[in-house]
C-alpha cells in the first residue's frame, strides 16, 4: 500500500456551505468572487453569499430542503454559483446536467435522480422544458436563470426575501451532489457525493495547489462536471480567488480574457494544451500574468505539457482523478519541477492507493529504481463517494469491503513516488476530457432498423485524445453508410459522444459469456 507523502489535513466536520461561507470575514466579504468573462460584471464574496441565502430561503418557502433533488443546467456564468451553493444550502440535493445534452440525455438524468425542480438557462428552455415534462417536472418548478417570459426568473426567486433556512444533517453522509458517471462499466450512473467528500477533496488539496486571494482563475471548463465543480466552484471560492467565468471554450476569446483580466492562473484539459502549444493566435496575446497551469481529466503527454511551458515560461500540473472520487486523488506538487510532466505526481492527503496486479490479484510494490509493473489503481480515502445512486451492484464491483475504490485505470509507481497512468482497464472513452461511455452508443445504435449489431471503442486521435469509433454489423440488405451511422448517432447525443469514425464488420468479437472483445477491436 502506498500512502500520500503528505501529512494527513484535517477534514472539517461542516457542511459545504459553512466550509465556504459560514464565516465569510469583513475583508473577504468585500473581494471578488465572480467576473462575468463575457461582459465584466462583478460578484462580491458577500453579495454571493446573501444571494445563496435568499436563493436556500426561496427553495424552503416552496418545500425544498432535505430528501429533495434539483437539477442544474447551465453553462458557466456567476450565477452557477449562487444556485448550486443555494441548492446545497437549503439541504436538498443538486444534481448538474451538461448544457450540451439532448433532451433524450437530459431526461434519463432528471429521470433517475427524481428531480422535482430544475434551473435553466433562456438559450436552453426548449432542452430544458421537454425534458422537465418527460420528468414530470411541472413549469412552475422551472427557474429560468437570466429570465424569460412565462418563467420565474432567478431574480424573482431573490427578490422575495425569505429567510435562509436552518436545516441540520450529518455531511458525512448527506448527498450534496449528483453528477453523472459511467465508472468502469456500462451507462452513467448517478454518483453521490457527501459535502464531507466535497468539503475533503478541497482540504486534501492544500498542500498541492498554490491558490490564493490573489489570484484570478479562468473559469471555463463546465461548472456541471467534477473537475470544475471542486476545483473551481469549491476550492478557488474556498481560498478566496477570483473566477473569471466563460459558457465556452473558443481559443480568441480565452486568450483575450487571459491579457485583460490579468488571469493568473488556468485550468485545462489536454486539448487545450494542444492549442497553447501549437496555434498562432496565442503568440498575438500578453499571457505574461499566468503563472500557474493545472491539467486534468484525461492523459496529458509529457511533451505536449513541455511545449506549453517551453511557450509559456509556466509549469503544468497534472491531476488526476474520477468523478467518484470528488474528484483528485494525484497531483504533481508546484514545487516539482524535476518530475516527468508524465507523470501524474503523488497521492495528495489522506489518500492510500494500490497498484494491483490484474492477473493475479498481487499488490505490486515500489520498485528499487524504474518504474514497477502496471496494474489497476486502488484509491481510498474521505473524497470516496457515497455509492452509485440506486444501483447496489455497481457500487460493490467499483468500491470494495475494504473503502479501496477501483478505478479502472492501468497504473505504475516509479521508484521515486511518482505515479503514471498507463492505459484504461474499463471500456470509458474520454473525448476532449468528457466521458463517453460506449455500452450508452451501443445501446442507441442497436435501436436502428438496418444495424444488427455493434462495438464501440476508443480510437486514439491527436486533437481530441480520443475519439468513439463504431464497429458496426449491417443486416442483410442494408446499405447503411458510414455517415448515415454518425448522423444517427449525432441526432441523439451531446456533441463530444458523437461517433466520429465507422468500420462495418462481419461480426463483433465477443467472449463465451457474450462481452464484446473490445481490445480485439481497439487495434483494427
Ligand atoms: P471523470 N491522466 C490519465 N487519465 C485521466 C487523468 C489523467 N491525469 N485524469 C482523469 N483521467 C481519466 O470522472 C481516467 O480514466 O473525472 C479516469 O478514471 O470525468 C477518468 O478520466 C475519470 O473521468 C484534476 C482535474 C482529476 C480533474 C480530474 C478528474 C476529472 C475527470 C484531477 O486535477
């Protein structure tokens, strides 16, 4: 067993809300909180706060609180923040919805975590709205954040002054979100997570990520997925940062915000590395304010992150994690320069990890010098979730007796503590840092009248890391096409699961228990 090289922090018995704000001091209360990207507009720590109070009052005056789910759907703009902080506060649970999803997608989310209220962006009401009445969600309990005719407005919800409600609940166990994950297998499940774990993964951070009120951080990546909630949402408003919020990533407008808002540090996922390594438009811009990189959420190639230091004169930090695990469990420390940017560092506090063996079951040790034979990665501590929402199973094969989560990710240890991901064991494909979960494309493409049967893998792709490729088998007669498969599937899904590459096949490899064979196809 190998344990954090770090002290253990003490993990505060609060709830997420108390940890962020409870004690909000004079001076903080005054700092910037959000900056609107897009426009400029500023939320103080202190206006934030009253906001998430007034919002926590509006949700118990309309029987809100404990037991409940609320469904978040936005890209990122301040009030995001006001709402999933409102929404934990008054004791009910949030549960965030990618801005991109259709209203297939959306529904089967509001549908298994028993949504009853759900925030909405105007841009989004036809998504939002169809998939609330698929849910049962009546209009009344859609909130619209920037107001639209015919809906309560958040502004509304603001204006009535109700009370913050007292509400009382063990954080160790409350559910304070719901995000979305695949895990090592099958369709996304929903991930429960306890303000303790969400409260934890913040303070197990301290040691590894240098932020303070000083700093202003570039909030782009989605607010509604694990790594902006916790990383930005919770950690930066936590250390009394500035974020600087954009609904999307467009590279001209990245670095503009960068060079005027005087971004000092930025959080990334590999793609985004691959443009500040590589695309023109960056030499154009005064990036001299950053001074600080993280990169997250999918493989980070050690030469890709030298390029960007070499063009940025900044260091990168690699994390990694899962959603099931709130989500950082290994960071490369800022003060690290030696280590191999492929790397991803060291177990942050309070966390143990194993490597073990996938044949045979052995817990594989620190090598004297090199790096040790690669196994599955092994990780326990606070940031564990709670469990799948609703599904026994998948919770017992994902997390053991022992607290020990399986990530399904292939790992090795070097001989100086560092640890590297290698390859994945589960079937998940990461587009541009997203979750793609194949048995979800299968499940879709089986439901067309001309396929009989079909795959999906990851095929490895420069710009995206990877992308879904389909192996499909046609029913007899049929003279489907490659595009008319990607169009199929692109009229169903989020932009990053569509499939982007076809292969027709006799028929799909599969074991004698009926599992598709997918590293037969990964290599074709
Ligand atoms: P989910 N290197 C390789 N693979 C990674 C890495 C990494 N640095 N980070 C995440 N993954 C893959 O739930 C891995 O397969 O959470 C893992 O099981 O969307 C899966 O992505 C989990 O996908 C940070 C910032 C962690 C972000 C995150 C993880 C958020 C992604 C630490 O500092």
């Amino acid at each position: 067993m190998f344990r954090s090289p770090y002290p253990d922090e003490v993990i505060p018995n609060v709830s997420v809300y108390d940890f962020l704000f409870r004690d909000l001091s004079a001076d903080d209360a005054a700092r910037v909180a959000l900056i609107d990207g897009p426009t400029g507009d500023e939320t103080s720590y202190g206006a934030l706060k009253a906001q998430i109070d007034l919002l926590a009052g509006a949700l118990a005056a309309r029987g809100i609180g404990i037991g409940d789910v609320v469904a978040l759907h936005s890209p990122n703009v301040p009030a995001f923040a006001t709402v999933f902080h409102g929404i934990l506060r008054s004791g009910a649970t949030a549960t965030t919805v990618n801005a991109l999803y259709t209203v297939e997608e959306m529904a089967r989310q509001l549908q298994d975590s028993r949504a009853t209220m759900l925030f909405t962006v105007s841009p989004l009401i036809t998504v939002a709205s169809e998939s609330a009445a698929f849910a049962g969600i009546p209009d009344e309990r859609i909130i619209v954040l920037d107001g639209l005719d015919g809906y309560t407005g958040l502004r509304d919800l603001l204006a009535e002054g109700a009370p913050a409600p007292e509400v009382s609940f063990d954080p160790a166990t409350h559910v304070a979100v719901i995000p979305y994950s695949s895990g090592t297998t099958g369709f996304a499940k929903g991930v429960q997570l306890s303000h303790t774990n969400l409260v934890a993964n913040v303070a197990q951070c301290a040691p590894v990520l240098d932020v303070s009120d000083e700093d202003r951080i570039l909030a782009f990546l989605p607010f509604f997925h694990i790594y902006g909630m916790t990383i930005l949402l919770n950690l930066a408003l936590s250390r009394h940062a500035a974020l600087i919020t954009l609904p999307r990533f467009d590279l001209a407008q990245f670095l503009q915000v960068i060079q005027d808002q005087k971004v000092s540090f930025v959080f990334i996922a590999p793609p985004v590395a691959v443009a500040l390594a590589k695309h023109p438009l960056v030499d154009q811009f005064d990036l001299s304010s950053v001074r600080g990189m993280m990169s997250g959420a999918a493989p980070m190639d050690e030469s890709l992150a030298n390029a960007v230091t070499a063009r940025l004169g900044v260091h990168m930090q690699q994390g990694y994690g899962m959603s099931e695990l709130s989500p950082v469990s290994h960071v490369i420390p800022p003060d690290r320069d030696d280590l191999s940017r492929g790397t991803i560092g060291f177990p942050i506090a309070n966390i143990e990890c194993k490597i073990v063996d996938v044949e045979t079951g052995a817990e594989l040790d620190m090598p004297a010098e090199g790096s040790s034979r690669p196994g599955e990665l092994w990780v326990r501590g606070p940031n564990v979730m709670l469990g799948y929402l609703g599904q026994e199973q998948a919770t017992h094969e994902t997390v053991d007796d022992d607290g020990f989560l399986h990530t399904g990710d292939i790992a090795q240890v070097n001989h100086d503590g560092s640890f590297q991901i290698v390859d994945r064991l589960k079937e998940l494909i990461k587009y541009k840092g997203y979750q793609v979960a194949p048995a979800e494309l299968e499940a879709l493409l089986l439901t067309h009248p001309e396929i009989a049967d079909a795959a999906v893998v990851a095929q490895p792709d420069p710009a995206a890391g990877e992308i879904p490729k389909a192996f499909v088998v046609r029913r007899e007669g049929s003279a489907l096409t490659e595009g008319d498969v990607m169009t199929f599937v692109a009229e169903h899904v989020a932009p990053h699961k569509k499939v982007r590459a076809v292969a027709f096949i006799d028929a799909v490899p599969k074991s004698s228990a009926g599992k598709i064979l997918r590293k037969d196809l990964r290599g074709r």
